[in-house]
C-alpha cells in the first residue's frame, strides 16, 4: 500500500514540475521524432537540411551587391556559349541532338564550378529565402531582372567570338536556331517550354542534396541532355543560341526574338514556380513557419 502511494506521488511530482507551455503529448511527439532522425523537425533529415542550405543560399544571392549581379550574370551568358560551342563541335560531327544537348551540359558544369548566375536556376534558392523572410520580393524582382538581362547580354557576346572563330558551324548554327522559332506558340512548343522551366529548376533542387564535383557534372549532362537534346524551349539559353544565329547572317530579325522570347520566359517561370517551387513550399512550411518566427523574435 505504501509502494502504490509512493508512486502516485512520484507522478504527481513530475506532473507538477512539467511546464504549463510544453503539453505532455507534444514533448512525446517531438521526442519521437528526434528518435527516428537527428532533428525533431516535422519532417526528414534530408528537407530540413536541404531547406537550410537552399535558404542560405538564396539569401547570399539576394543579398549581392549590383557589381556581382551584373558579374555573375554576364558569366552565366558566357558559360552557356561555351556550352553552345561544344553542342555544335557534336552536331556538326554526329548531326545527334542528344549527343550535342548531353555536350551542351558541359557549359552547365562550368557555370556551376564558377559560380555564375543563370535566369531561370533563381526560381527555387531565392524564393525559399524569401518565403522564409530572409530577403524581400523587390530583391527576388532584382535578382530576376539583371540576371536575365546580363545572361543575354554575355551571351551574345560570346557567340560573336564563336561565329568568327568557327564559320563552319554556321549552317549548325542556323538550323538550330530556325528550329526554335519556326512553330511560333501552340500547344507543343508551350509544353516545351514549361517543361524547360520545371527541369532546369528541378536539376537545381537536385544540385542541393550534394557538393560533389561528380554528382554536379552528372546533374549538368542529365540537363543539356534533356532540355537541349530533347529540343526544349529555354529563353536564356535558346536565346544565346539565336543570337549566335544572327551573327552568322541568319534571317532573323531582332523583333522576330523577341516575339518569341515574350511567350517563351514566362511559360519556364511557371514550369518552375508552379510545378514545382511552389509545392515545394506547401511541402516544407512547417520549416517555414519557425522560420518566419525566429526572424520576427530577432528582430523584435
């Protein structure tokens, strides 16, 4: 009789000395929860770590000075024209576009080595950085803007160089170019270019579960492999490629660009953002939600 008194004194001890603002049944939760993986998050190991680090990593790109946009996003133009002269070496020796779209993620590997900016891979980091209150949308707008004019702008520097140093490609270089504008918008060509917006944002989703220099290469040839190998439509990098068109004396007209250009930009944006970065967001916004709270709790 003693033993079960004890007992129930013993509870009503804990009972007592448990804080009002952490319910019993929560603390359980969350110490399950801490069981099955290393944090006591809502969610697995991997998001949480892939939020932090897409979060960090949105927040420096929002955060650069006009200097490094203008920078990054003149290299990021450059990388893909390096990617575009590799793509036409292969065509013009093969004629196969997948072989030449897997060549044309060679200048993908090198703007991710280099750390360049590219339009349309700014549609997932930046975005979680600003849903977690890490940065603002006029920055994202910033971000966006110059990043999107500089790619265009040192890319059609760069195919300048290569139409003089390679006028053997020009034939290529035409057919190519031809070939994304020919159709002009129907049901197929924007399909093709939703599904350029979604898988270059997913590739960038994928970069960020890995720093290896192999797996980046392989997400690199797996994007020119699908986005230009399989005929996608991408502004920023189709564009380079018509530019490089243009020099070679192709007919087409700048106005001819940028009809095309005004239907092409914003379908990838929504491939990117409404296929998958903002799902993305529903997924995580238990991470979110703290998030958002600890920044109001700092800066209160």
């Amino acid at each position: 009789m003693a033993s079960t008194d004890n007992r129930t004194a013993s509870t009503a001890d804990a009972s007592a000395d448990a804080p009002d603002d952490a319910p019993a049944d929560d603390h359980e939760a969350e110490s399950a929860r801490a069981d099955l993986g290393d944090t006591s998050e809502p969610l697995e190991d991997e998001l949480v770590e892939e939020f932090e680090s897409t979060v960090t990593e949105g927040a420096e790109r929002l955060n650069r000075t006009w200097r490094a946009l203008v920078i990054t996003g003149l290299f990021g133009g450059i990388d893909v024209g390096l990617g575009i002269m590799a793509m036409l070496a292969v065509l013009d020796a093969t004629g196969s576009k997948l072989l030449g779209g897997a060549a044309f993620g060679i200048g993908l590997f090198a703007l991710r080595l280099a750390h360049s900016e590219l339009f349309t891979e700014d549609f997932l980091l930046p975005i979680n950085a600003v849903a977690a209150r890490h940065g603002t949308w006029v920055q994202l707008l910033r971000l966006w803007a110059v990043t999107l004019v500089t790619n265009l702008a040192g890319g059609w520097l760069f195919t300048w160089l290569i139409v003089a140093a390679f006028p053997r490609y020009t034939d290529v270089l035409t057919e190519v170019a031809t070939g994304y504008m020919e159709d002009g918008l129907t049901l197929e060509s924007a399909a093709l270019a939703l599904m350029a917006g979604f898988t270059i944002t997913l590739v960038t989703r994928m970069g960020q579960g890995s720093s290896e220099g192999l797996v980046t290469l392989a997400n690199s040839l797996i994007s020119g492999f699908l986005v230009v190998g399989l005929g996608m439509l991408h502004g920023a990098l189709n564009s380079v490629v018509i530019f490089g068109a243009m020099h070679a004396g192709a007919d087409i007209a700048y106005r001819d660009w940028l009809a095309w250009f005004a239907w092409v930009i914003p379908l990838n944006m929504i491939g990117g953002l409404v296929i998958l970065t903002f799902p993305r967001l529903i997924r995580l916004w238990e991470l979110i939600a703290k998030e958002r709270r600890r920044q109001a709790a700092d800066r209160g």
